[in-house]
C-alpha cells in the first residue's frame, strides 16, 4: 500500500541507527512505481539527516547500481565512496570450489582440476554482464555434489568421498546444453 513503504523504511532504517545498513542488491528497489520513489526518498533523507550516526552502504552489479543512483539527483551527493570490486579469478574461483570440497570432507579427482578451471574461464568470458562471482563456484560444486551422489546410487559404488572427472564433465555437459531460462521459462 502506497504511503506504508516510507513508514517500512524507516523503520529498517531505525534499526540501523548507530550502525551500518547494508542493503545487497540494492537496485532492486529502483523501479518505475510509485514504492520505489518512496524508499529510495526515505532512504536518502536519512543518509542526509543522519550522516553522523548511519553508515549505509549500497551493493550490486555496476551498470544496475549506476541506474539506482540516477534514479534521484540526491543519491549521487551523498555518495561518499564508490568501490569496485574485481571478480574473481579462474583460480580463486577454483580455490572457493576447493574449500567447499573440503567443508564437506570431499577428495577431488585430480585430473576434474583443468575441466573446472576451464568451466570457470569460459563462464567469466561469456557472461560478463551478470556473472555471478562466488555463487558460480558454488552452484557447480552442488551440481558435481548432486551428480556425485546419482552415480554413487546408480553404481553401487562405496566412493562417498570421491568426485571423479566423470561426475565434473556431466555437470558441465548439462549446464552447456541446458536452455537459457528467464522467470522459470525457457527462451
């Protein structure tokens, strides 16, 4: 309802007071109705009103960030700092794959090292507008995790600990020639 989203605001904003709010994905509250101008002009009276006491800190993906701080003349002057944040690489993506390995007491078959680190290159070539960092390692260690388990099933197998090259290539095989879907349809 139009007229609660000021009121919502500030009440997360109040909780904040003496703090940080951190708001991730931040533009996602920019868009063309009427809620969006409400939070965001809550939002920034705030930053005005209380800049001695709140810290607000505005993260997201660079070209959608950038449109959030246009959506109001406001935003920009109370801006302190804009930092930038490098994606991962091809091995730190690699070294995030290996850590989740190991919080789950996995063992890697060595010859999955170059099919991943490839998996990884090709992915931060293609899709440089809305790669997605870190959870692009995670989401193919719980595919391989996923895989891992059907062919333990399947196989009988007593390897519980073991991801093999077999289980790495199928998951890649499958996200390549899976359709791009867009809001659960496939385009």
């Amino acid at each position: 309802m139009y007229g609660q989203t000021a009121l919502k605001t500030q009440k997360v904003i109040n909780q904040a007071m003496g703090g940080v709010l951190f708001i991730d994905e931040a533009y996602s509250i920019n868009s063309s109705d009427n809620y969006s101008s409400e939070c965001i002009s809550t939002l920034i009276k705030a930053m005005e009103d209380h800049r001695d006491n709140l810290c607000v800190i505005l993260a997201g993906y660079p070209k959608e960030m950038e449109e959030l701080l246009n959506a109001n003349s406001g935003f920009q002057s109370r801006i302190q700092f804009n930092i930038e944040f490098e994606n991962y690489s091809d091995t730190e993506l690699y070294q995030i794959f290996n850590k989740m390995l190991e919080q789950e007491q996995f063992k890697l078959d060595k010859k999955c090292k170059n099919a991943i680190l490839e998996y990884f290159s090709n992915e931060s070539r293609n899709n440089k507008d809305n790669f997605s960092n870190g959870r692009l390692a995670r989401n193919l260690f719980e595919k391989v995790k996923f895989e891992q388990a059907t062919r333990i099933t399947e196989q009988n197998s007593k390897d519980y600990d073991l991801i093999t090259t077999a289980d790495v290539t199928a998951v890649i095989e499958k996200i390549k020639s899976k359709p791009k879907t867009m809001m659960g349809f496939t385009a």
